[in-house]
C-alpha cells in the first residue's frame, strides 16, 4: 500500500510567494502574535506588513512540498485557516475604531438673547468626527440663574451631528431674561448604534453668562415684559428692577394690589393665574415707587376655535367655495389665517376671508376633494376636514325669468329658464302648485327647461342628480 509522505519544512527558510495584489489589510490591524513569535508591529503605510499569524498562514499556503498527490481535505483546511486569519485583523480594527473613546466636548457654545420672545438662544460646534460623517448625539444643556450654581433646568436635545455642523437650541423663559442674569453649559455622549456600550458623557463645556441688564439704563424703575402677548386662561410672570433697594413700591393689575416674590436684592416677581381677556387694547400691570409709575401692557387673545359647520359646493364646476363659523372673534389685532389644503392634489391656497374660500377647480377630470381647512394665530393651529365627490357638491343658482303663458281658468303654461353648469349635466327641476298656503300638486322632470299647466301659486327650484336643492325661486300667479 502506498503512502503519501511530507518532508517537515522551518517555516523561517521558506521562501514565500508575494501576496495577491487584491489582497490589503488595515494599517492598525494587529492580532496577538504566536507562541514563539515576536510581538507584531504596525505598520503606517499605504502596503502594511501582515501580522504574525496572518503571514504564518500564507506562508503555509505557499510551501513547496514533495512532488506527490496531496490529500483535497488537507488542502482545504490550510486555505479555510489562511482566509480566516485573513479577516480577524480586519474585524480587530473595525472594533478598534467603534470602541475608541472620541473628545466630543461641545465647543465655541455662544449664548444670545431674544427678549420679544424671552428666549435663550444657543449655538455651538462639535469637532473630531474624522471617523464617521454623520453621528447620533444627545446634548445635556443647564441652565442657571443669578449665578451658576444655582440651577434651575436641565434637560436633553438630541439629533443627528454631521462635520463642522453649526448647531442651534432655543429655551424659552417664564421669567423675564431681563430680570436675571444665566448661565449656560452642556456636555454630549454619543447615542449611536455603531458605537459601542458602554457610552460616556464628555466633560462639561464651560459657563456662558447670558445678562440683558446690561442694556439697561439708568432709570430707578423697570418693569418687565414690555408689551406681552398671552392666550387667555395661561398663566404669566412679571417681575420689577428697583435701583433704589429703600423704595417701597407696589404693585396693581388693573387697580387690584398684587403680591410678589422677591428673588433678589432689587428683583420682585409676580405670577398671574389663569390671566383673562378684557378688552381688545390689553390688561394694564403696574408698579408705583416714590417716582413716576412703570408698568406694561399685557395683550391677551381668546382661544382660537375649531372651524364650524365646514363645507364646499360649487355652482358651475369651475369653482368651489367652501365655507364655516370662524367662531368668536380672538380679540387680536391680527387675525388667524386659514389655509385651504387639497390632500389629493397636494395643493393649498391661503384663505382672503375668516369664513369663506374659494378654490378652482382644474379639468383634470377629478372628482373626490378631501379639503382640510387649517385656522392658525401665535398661540395654536385648528383643524377640520371635509371628503366629497365634485358632483355631489352641485348647488345650482335659482331659476329665474319664471314667467306664465296661456293663462286660463284651469290651467296655465309656465317657463322659466336656468343657469348653466356646464359639462352637459342634466339638471332636475321641481315644480310645486300651491294653493291656501298648502302643497297641492307637485312634479318632477331631468329637463333644463319644462312647460306646467297651473291654476293656483306656483313655486320652483332646481339641482343637479343626487345634489342639493337651490333656494326656493317663489312667484304668485292667480
């Protein structure tokens, strides 16, 4: 019996065949080095070197054995171990990269203030995202008043973080940003599923000091916000700056005393629940000191209603109009707008009246209309939706020239005549006699125009197939 024999080789005097040119590995590819070997080093080239075990094993792929038939298994399993060992260094830096911690503190943090809507409004930049172009983060932002200790909010923001992005967040305060000074800061950790658990928090950014009063004169009295627009049934703070700490000042709403909290050596604030409309020119707030009285105007608006009574029709075809109860008037000087969207057509018209809209219809031969009406002022949006087929919504415009003919003792020939819808429809007439105040006779004909034999009153109206009826076009003939 034969046998198949191999001669044993020192791998280090093996020559080695190159590597294929398709085949690279990653410049921080490293696996731990075989027993016997010297430790791997990493290579910064465009070509790195292999590690130990991956170059042991091509090195096995490529040793010159006795001119003899080789077994196929054995054959596989040095290619199966080559390709393997192939891939681990690959798969060792990829989670290399992903696990590296990355100094993401939020940099160049600005901080302004936009005092007519008494918010903070923030700015700032994350840098280092040279291994990713797009990053899921989430920012933890602080915010203290009259001095950074103090904190009075924290909360989260999260997006989606790409390079050098400029960044923007907005805080809205009860208080008026006059009437403090704050400070801002935040930190951030990434939230990204192709990162790695466990995640951590960067460092802190510094404080960023927010302070309106220095554009604040002189004057021994301030009384904040100026001119504030407020829904009714909300609630709304005010505060007062007295430069004299001596001065005993106090304060009305509408000539009701009202009591505050002192927050600081010269800041009071006071809080008004469940504040309610007056009139149209606003509720007056006032502070009296030893000097002249300060105060401000509070604005107030009426909840904005839900549209009533929604619905379109059309008399020709070409245009619809689509009407509703706006309901009580919000008391503002600017009034809510109403919008006109078409779900089908993804059109939209912005409404010239609070009750009414018209919107024209194309010849694009559609038939269903599903309008949503949008009533929207500063505080909120309202909303109500309509489905109807063109048709159906036919309200034709009243007969008129109704006029008698052949009038005899017992019966008479009536005509008339009706305005046009176009699109060759028919439409149906209807035809009462009445007599004593009663129906006493009543007809019905698909004809545009039609001819009655009558002895009493008559009355008359029209609409298209399966639409509503137009008003009543009444005329008396005796």
């Amino acid at each position: 019996m034969s046998r198949f024999v191999t001669t044993p080789h020192v791998l280090p005097a093996l020559s080695v065949k190159p590597l294929p040119s398709f085949i690279t590995l990653p410049a921080a590819a490293a696996v731990p080095p075989l027993p016997g070997s010297k430790p791997a080093s990493v290579s910064q080239g465009p070509r790195p070197e292999l590690a130990p075990a991956a170059l042991a094993a091509f090195r096995l792929f490529s040793l010159s054995v006795l001119p003899r038939k080789q077994e196929p298994m054995a054959l596989f399993a040095v290619l199966q171990t080559a390709f393997l060992l192939t891939l681990l260094p690959l798969r060792t830096y990829q989670s290399e990269v992903l696990s590296e911690p990355l100094p993401l503190t939020p940099e160049a943090l600005s901080v302004s203030i936009n005092s007519a809507k008494q918010c903070l409004h923030l700015q700032w930049t994350v840098h280092n995202l040279d291994y990713h172009h797009e990053l899921k983060m989430v920012f933890e932002i602080q915010i203290s008043r009259f001095k950074a200790s103090d904190v009075i909010w924290t909360g989260n923001y999260s997006t989606t973080v790409t390079q050098n992005q400029v960044l923007h967040w907005s805080w809205e305060s009860e208080l008026p940003l006059e009437c403090a000074i704050h400070f801002v800061r935040m930190r951030t950790m990434v939230d990204d599923a192709r990162i790695p658990v466990p995640r951590f928090w960067s460092n802190w950014s510094s404080w960023k000091k927010a302070d309106a009063q220095n554009s604040l004169g002189d004057h021994p009295l301030y009384v904040f916000p100026k001119d504030k627009l407020v829904e009714e049934g909300s609630d709304v703070t005010i505060c007062y700056i007295s430069r004299n700490h001596q001065d005993n000042i106090s304060c009305y709403l509408e000539d009701v005393l009202t009591f505050g909290k002192q927050l600081d050596q010269s800041v009071w604030a006071f809080e008004l629940k469940n504040i309610s409309f007056l009139r149209k020119t606003g509720t007056n707030f006032y502070c009296q000191g030893q000097g002249v009285p300060e105060g401000v105007v509070l604005f107030v608006s009426k909840v904005l209603e839900e549209p009533k009574n929604f619905s379109c029709e059309t008399r020709d075809l070409k245009t619809l109009t689509c009407t509703w109860d706006p309901g009580d008037d919000t008391g503002l000087i600017q009034l809510p707008s109403y919008t006109l969207f078409e779900s089908f057509s993804r059109k939209k018209t912005l409404c010239k009246h609070r009750n009414r809209c018209d919107w024209q219809v194309t010849q694009d031969s559609q038939e269903m209309y599903n309008f949503t009406l949008v009533a929207e002022n500063y505080f909120r949006k309202r909303s109500v939706s309509i489905l109807f087929n063109l048709i159906h919504g036919v309200h034709p415009v009243a007969p008129y020239n109704l006029f008698p003919k052949n009038v005899s003792a017992t019966n008479a020939t009536m005509t008339w005549k009706v305005h046009s819808i176009g699109n060759n429809s028919a439409l149906l007439c209807q035809l009462q006699l009445l007599g004593e105040g009663k129906v006493i006779q009543g007809s019905s004909v698909y004809k545009v125009q039609e001819y009655y034999s009558t002895t009493k009153r008559n009355e008359k109206r029209c609409a298209g197939r399966s639409t509503s009826w137009n008003q009543d076009c009444r005329e008396k003939y005796q």
